[in-house]
C-alpha cells in the first residue's frame, strides 16, 4: 500500500493536504496450459506418454483407496494421483519409468509448473526428477529433483519460463 498527500508551502508555514493511498500487486494472471487431476481413468490419451526406461515397474494411476499411505497436501479427497510406486510391483523391483506429458506452446515471462507430491525414498539411491526438454525429447534439462532424502507432503512450483514447443517428463 503507497501513500502520499500534497504539502503547500509557501513563506511563512505550510498546508498539509489529505492523504491518499492505493495498492499495488503483481499480475499473476497465467493462462493454464494444462489442469491435470488425473480423474480420467485412461488419462494416457490426455498427452500423457508413460515409458519404461529399463526398470520392472512404471508410472501408474491409482484411485482412493489408494494401495498405499499418499502423504498428499490434500489430506483427505485428493483423487486420482499419477504415481511411480515400487511397493506396487514386489519385491526385487526397479523403477526406471518416465511420465512424458507435452509439447506446449511458448510460455511467456511468468509459466509455472505446480503439483503435490509425495516423495518417500527407501534407499539413498532413490531418486525423482522433473525436467523439460525443447528438443523433442533429445537432451533434457532438470528442474525440480530429489535425491535419496523424503520429501513428504509439499505443494511444489517451478519456473518455466520462456521454453518454446517443451515438453515436461516426470522420471523416477
């Protein structure tokens, strides 16, 4: 909030005008290029590419009750999750998998990329990355990570800023 009034002054004193006052805010209008609450049971034909990089077990979508405890920000109601679950697929499991979702149009100055998540890593070894690629696919570029420590129940957002025909890939 800004405030400022007009003094008179003239040789002897001066005269204190009113005070007047406005705000100021950021333009955070964006226009969503995608609202994904993966609610459609076949959400593969919304985009979505899901593939197995060598691993046993791959991105999947789970509805409540989920298989497992999600430790979402949601808290209760959440809905369909897009997950990459080891405990899923048994023991001996490897989970090599990417979620390819893409490509967009140019995103202007202030894109973001948000979502919840649920991070629980068993192993050091355990790894989850966001990165996007402006090549189709041929070199990617993080842009969100987390390696071996959990990160439970966080409302994440990334700058994407100014990517040209992008798209975004989930891998675990």
């Amino acid at each position: 909030k800004y405030y400022w009034r007009v003094v008179e002054y003239n040789q002897m004193d001066s005269t204190l005008g009113s005070v007047w006052h406005f705000k100021s805010t950021m333009n955070l209008s964006y226009d969503t290029l995608l609202f994904d609450d993966f609610e459609n049971p076949d959400f593969t034909n919304e985009n979505w590419t899901i593939v197995n990089d060598g691993g046993t077990c791959v991105w999947e979508q789970y509805f409540p009750p989920y298989p497992n405890y999600y430790e979402l920000p949601c808290y209760s109601n959440c809905g369909g999750v897009l997950a990459a679950d080891s405990d899923e697929c048994g023991n001996g499991t490897t989970l090599l998998s990417s979620a390819i979702i893409g490509p967009f149009p140019r995103v202007e100055a202030y894109g973001k990329l948000e979502f919840d998540q649920d991070f629980n890593a068993f192993v050091a070894s355990d790894e989850a990355w966001i990165e996007t690629s402006t090549d189709n696919g041929l070199t990617w570029d993080a842009v969100w990570s987390q390696i071996g420590t959990d990160l439970r129940r966080t409302h994440e957002t990334i700058d994407i800023n100014a990517f040209t025909d992008f798209l975004i890939r989930f891998r675990s």
